[in-house]
C-alpha cells in the first residue's frame, strides 16, 4: 500500500562493518542470531572496516560493487545491514542491488511483529512500525496523475504519497490513544496492588536470557519460553507468595538487547513501565554468555533510558548449569543479597532465589505512617505530590492539630530521594504509631 519497493525474501545477504564509532559496535554472532530468530536464510556474510559510513550508500563503492556481485551470485532477495541505515541510505541500496534492505531496527521490528501474542503488544509493534514507516515513505506514485479534489480529500491535487502520510499519521494517533488508555489501566492495577500491599517484582535481562523460563518455575504460569531472541514481548504478572514477606506480583517483561531501536522503547512503554515501577528489580544475566558483561549494559542502557536505573536490583546469574557451578547467593558488605546464581533449566538454586528476594524486599521496603508536622507548610505539600506522583499514598489523614499523616508504601531508596529534594532526612518527618489489626 505504501511503498513501491522490491518484495522481500528468506535467501539474505548479511552486511557488518566495524566503525571506530562505539555505538556501532553490535556483536555479528548476536546479528546472524537475529536473522535466523526472523526465519532469515543467510547465504552470505560481508564484513568490513571503515571509519565513518558514506552518505549515499552507508558502505564504500568498492563494498558496494562487492555486495552487487555476491546478491547476484546468491540470488539473494534480501539484504540486511547490521547497522541503522537513513532512509535515503536504504533507497539506494534497494535501486543499486535491485533487492529489498533492512536495516537493523527494521529487523528488530519485524522480529517484535512475529512475536507480539496479545492484542496490546500487536498494537504496540504496529505503532513502532508505523513510526519506522513513516520516515520511509518514498514517492513511487510518479507514474499517477495528481487526484482531483473530491470528498474525504483535504484539498484538490493531493498526491497519493500525501495521501499515504496523512493515513499513517491517522493510524498511529489511533494507536498512541488506545495504548494511553491501556497505560491508564495498568496505573490503575498497580494502585490497587500497591493499597492491597503488594510489592512488585519485575523480571528484566537480555533477551534469551531465560526470564520466561525462570518466571514459569516460580509461577507456574506456563508462559511462552523457548530458547529464542524475543520469546516474550507481552507483560505477564502473576501473585507468588514469598516466605516472611506475604503475597507478590511477578512481571514477566520483554526482553532488551543492546541498542534497542528507540522507536521500539517508545512503542512499549506502557509495558516497559512495569520494570520502571517495580518495587525490585531482577535483572536475569546468562551467566555464560561470552558477551555477559556487553549484555549487562545493555539492559542498563534501556533502564535509564525508561527511568528505571535508580530501582533497586538483584542479579540473577541463570544457566550456571553450563559453567559446572554450584548454586549460591552473592552478598554486599552489610549482608544485602546482590546476586543469585542459579539454573532456571534445572531448578537448581530457584530456593535461594526465592529467600533473596524475601531479605531485599522485607529490607528495602517501607510501609509506615509519617507526620508532616514537623515540615514547612509549602514543602509538605511539594512532598505530598510527590509521594502521590510515586503511587506511594495508601491514606491520607489528619491530627487534631490539623497535621497531615500519609500512610506510604514505597521502596526506601525513593522515601530518601524525594525528602532529600526537600533538604529533609527521615529524622524530619517522624513515624506515627498506629495500631495495625
């Protein structure tokens, strides 16, 4: 409907350069990886040096006439880079080659599209790929007369390539509105968790790291896993009960990967946000992945980027069936478990998983009535809409002194920062004792 573009195919001819620049570092064995997860066929990998991308064609005119001869010679219908590619980039590779180019978050994009289960992340892929699309809008419409003015056009002589944004932007603002309504709702239910006291923990880590298989021995909620890039795309939570602590919920959340497309981080905020709320973090890490520590990273990357570098974490260090190592939990200076490592393939090790995560969520977080007598009148209030803004209110009362009391529950490291934006310590703003039945 859009494009005028050659079809595309499985037969594919792989492009990676190595570039000083470090973002454009991605590891070539993940890339193939990702090629054979979108049911790719390589049948060539090109590899190179340079030290910037030309404007025109990304690659140089000697790479290019090379990868000419090797589509030929392949009969290769696709070609796909290992690097983002500009729109104009694309366009001309696809008329020199005379076959469809993907780039690497076209790839990504069309791997989330296979993957995507519930209506919610079908929606969220197709706003990505919308978004993508729509920087790629070529005009192949030359051949047609310019439309005459009728009903449902906006004015008289539109061109059908107008035509075609104005039905993209139509179509993704459709979409932006469904999915603020679908985020609305999940602020709605962690409220509700939050008034029923339940923490929230959230499974985050590289993809195929093995979060869905970890999530299924704890819940035994049968949640999609294989051993595949991006098994999971749709949030799934569950209630566990936790040892010493009580109930929980457990979100099984999409998998990262390094230089997640920013459209895609945009596209699945409404699932991201899970991980951005969670009262704990559980950052799953294959533990003998050869590029561990790049992955690691790289899941950091994408929590800061949706703001939820600061929530507290606990590694889990999966597959050490692999590694020939016994199960173990790793602790700081003050005996605060950090790290489990454990085999989500075996079990082995999901028993000290479940205890760590009792200690740091008994530990790290608060459930407590706090007076704001002793505050400055205008600061309280600049802190009651900050713990509001926080979800963190679970009731709101006041003395007979008029002083106001919020009950609050709330990870410690965020009571501390928002009372320190304020110039205040914990000692500043006393416990009440209340009576709990």
């Amino acid at each position: 409907m859009f494009f005028d573009r050659p079809d595309s195919g499985e037969l594919a001819v792989l492009v990676h350069l190595d570039l000083s620049r470090s973002e454009d570092s991605d590891d070539p064995r993940e890339f193939e990886e990702l090629v054979l997860s979108a049911g790719g066929d390589p049948v060539a990998f090109l590899t190179g040096h340079r030290h910037s991308p030309t404007p025109n064609f990304f690659i140089g005119s000697g790479k290019l006439d090379e990868l000419k001869q090797t589509v030929q010679l392949h009969g290769a219908q696709l070609v796909i880079f290992n690097h983002v590619l500009s729109p104009s980039q694309e366009r001309n590779l696809e008329k020199e080659l005379e076959c469809r180019v993907l780039d690497r978050t076209g790839l990504i994009l069309d791997i989330f599209a296979q993957r995507a289960r519930t209506h919610e992340g079908k929606l969220q892929v197709e706003l990505a790929q919308l978004r993508h699309m729509s920087t790629r809008l070529i005009r192949g419409w030359t051949h047609l007369e310019r439309q005459k003015g009728g009903i449902g056009l906006r004015g008289p002589g539109e061109t059908q390539l107008e035509t075609d944004r104005r039905l993209l932007r139509g179509r993704i603002s459709a979409i932006e509105k469904r999915l603020e309504k679908v985020r609305k709702q999940r602020d709605q239910g962690r409220r509700s968790r939050q008034r029923a006291d339940l923490p929230t923990l959230s499974l985050v880590g590289y993809t195929n790291a093995g979060k869905s298989t970890l999530f299924n021995i704890i819940t035994e909620a049968g949640v999609y896993a294989q051993d595949q890039l991006f098994a999971t795309l749709d949030p799934t939570m569950r209630r566990v009960e936790l040892d010493g602590v009580g109930g929980a919920v457990l979100a099984d959340t999409v998998g990262f990967i390094s230089h997640l497309p920013h459209k895609l981080v945009e596209a699945f905020r409404a699932t991201l946000e899970e991980a951005a709320n969670a009262d704990l973090l559980l950052h799953v890490i294959d533990a003998a992945a050869e590029e561990r520590d790049r992955n690691i990273e790289a899941v950091d990357e994408v929590l800061d980027e949706i703001g939820a570098g600061e929530i507290p974490a606990l590694k889990i260090m999966n597959k050490i069936d692999l590694l020939g190592l016994e199960p173990r939990i790793d602790r700081d200076d003050q005996g605060q478990p950090v790290a489990v490592w454990l085999s989500a393939h075996s079990g082995e090790g999901v028993d000290l998983l479940l205890q760590a995560i009792a200690e740091r969520v008994g530990r790290d977080m608060i459930h407590e009535v706090y007076s704001m007598a002793g505050v400055e009148m205008a600061a309280s209030g600049r802190l009651r809409s900050r713990f509001y803004a926080n979800n963190a209110v679970i009731n709101e009362s006041y003395d007979d002194a008029g002083a106001m009391h919020l009950e609050l529950r709330m990870p410690r490291n965020d009571f501390r920062r928002i009372l320190a934006a304020e110039n205040l310590k914990e000692a500043d703003v006393p416990r009440v004792e209340v009576v709990r039945h």
